[in-house]
C-alpha cells in the first residue's frame, strides 16, 4: 500500500515537473516571438491538462490494482473523454474570431500531447503485469 502511494506521488511528482519545464519552454517561445501570453491561453490550457492528467493517473493507478482487465479500455474512454471536455471548453474561446492561428493551436496540442505521453507511460507498466 504504501509503495502504491509512493510510486503516485512519484508519478505526479514527475507530471509536474515535466509540465513545468515545458510550460516554461513554451512561455520563452512566445515570449521570443513577442505573443502576449494572454491572448495565447496557455495558462488555463496547461492547468487544465496538468489537473485531468492528475485525474487520470489516479484512476488508473487505482484500477491497476483491482480491474487490470479494464485499464486498457477505461485509459482510451478517460483520453476521450479529456478530448471532448477540454474542446468543449477551450474551442469556442479559440474559435472566437472564426479562426484558429498557429498560437492556438500550440496551446492547445502541446500541453494536451504532453499529458498523454506521460498517461501512457504510466498505464504501459500497468499492462505489462497483466
């Protein structure tokens, strides 16, 4: 029980790290290219994907010890379900203008790309042992 709690904290210990390096790689980026951090929406887009991928691990990390047989299906449906809710949210504030620029966009996929990356590493492990 105790490893379980340890190896989450590690896993969310490292979620955040690595969203703080690349929030900060990308906040240099359009500092370089001299885009208001405000009209990019990165700060809610990073925070967003930081929190459901929080979320997740959770979930998976607990159903890895019960319903192994599930995890597979239950990280694409909560990977889905990410998708669906942050469009739902973050796509009409993008979409304001009846156009999604370059800026937008990289709000968008890179914290969103970055979250599922780390969710995968951390159910490849889970299924492994099945």
């Amino acid at each position: 029980m105790i490893i379980k709690k340890i190896n989450l904290f590690f896993s969310i210990t490292l979620l955040f790290l690595v969203f703080l390096v690349f929030f900060l790689i990308h906040v240099c980026v359009l500092f370089y290219n001299q885009v208001q951090l405000t009209s990019s929406f990165i700060f809610p887009s990073y925070i967003f994907n930081f929190i459901i991928s929080i979320l997740v691990l959770i979930v998976i990390t607990k159903l890895g010890k019960s319903k192994s047989f599930y995890l597979g299906f239950v990280f694409m449906f909560l990977s889905g379900f990410k998708l669906l809710i942050f469009l739902l949210i973050f796509y009409p504030v993008f979409n304001y203008d009846n156009k999604i620029d370059i800026i937008e966009k990289t709000s968008f996929l890179v914290p969103y790309f970055l979250g599922l990356i780390l969710e995968i590493a951390s159910v490849i492990p889970q299924l492994k042992k099945m």
